[in-house]
C-alpha cells in the first residue's frame, strides 16, 4: 500500500480523493520545477561568475593595461 506524508501525518494513496490526488500530483510538478530552476540557477550563477572573472581580467589594470588592450589598439 503505497503512502504519502503530509504536515507528518501519513496517508494511503488509496484513501485520497481524485481532488486530493491531483493536488498531490500538481504539488510534486511543482516541486519538481522548483528543483530544476535551482539546478539552473546554480548553472547561470557559474556562468555570470565566469564572465565576471574573465571581465576583470579584461580591464586595464594598475599598470594600466589589460590582456586584450593590445589586442585592441
């Protein structure tokens, strides 16, 4: 008999209502949802991390230059 628990009461699938049982379904979805933009923010984070490094790489620095300058002239 497969279980759910909810707010640490548990409950049989089988005594849900069609109503409940949807929720649940949308609930898990969303859930799911949540996950992935987690994971995809974490991935966007990295990247804006990246480029951010690589920007202050690029700027002139105390000697006045920076890596592409002379690239660049």
């Amino acid at each position: 008999m497969a279980t759910v628990t909810i707010d640490g009461k548990e409950y049989s699938l089988d005594d849900l209502s069609d109503n409940a049982k949807g929720q649940l379904t949308a609930l898990r979805m969303c859930d799911q949802k949540v996950q992935n933009l987690q994971r995809e923010i974490a991935i966007i984070q990295t990247a804006r991390a990246t480029y951010a490094k690589g920007l202050a790489a690029s700027l002139p620095g105390d000697d006045g230059e920076g890596e592409d300058s002379a690239a660049e002239s």
